[in-house]
C-alpha cells in the first residue's frame, strides 16, 4: 500500500471513531432515540463523519489499487 493510501486509511479510521463517540453522545441527549436526528442539525455531523470516512477509505483502496 502506498503512502497516501496508508494515510488516508489512518485518517478515515480516525474520523471514524470520532464519529462514533459524538454519535454515543448525540443518542444519549435524543430523547426519542435516532429517529429526531432529521430535526437537529447538530446531531447529524457524527453520521456524516461516518459518511466522510466511508468514502475516504473507498478511496484510498482505488488509491491503491493504481
């Protein structure tokens, strides 16, 4: 695997588990679970940190694969 390709894996993996901490942390102040995150803005950013970090290890695989 090349550099850039190692680098952006490290840091899909590390926005990843950001994600995944803000979004323990955003289920625990919905009072109605996952389905009121559509009407807060702020509760959205660690599903679109999973998002961002999905498509940057797509990436980096294609990345490598060249």
């Amino acid at each position: 695997m090349t550099r850039p390709a190692s680098l952006l894996i490290l840091t899909a993996a590390l926005l990843a588990t950001v994600s995944l901490v803000g979004l323990g942390y955003v289920k625990a102040e919905l009072a109605g679970g996952l389905r009121e995150v559509p009407q807060h803005w702020w509760s959205a950013l660690p599903l679109l940190g999973l998002l961002v970090s999905a498509a940057t290890t797509h990436a980096a695989h294609r990345l490598s694969k060249t």
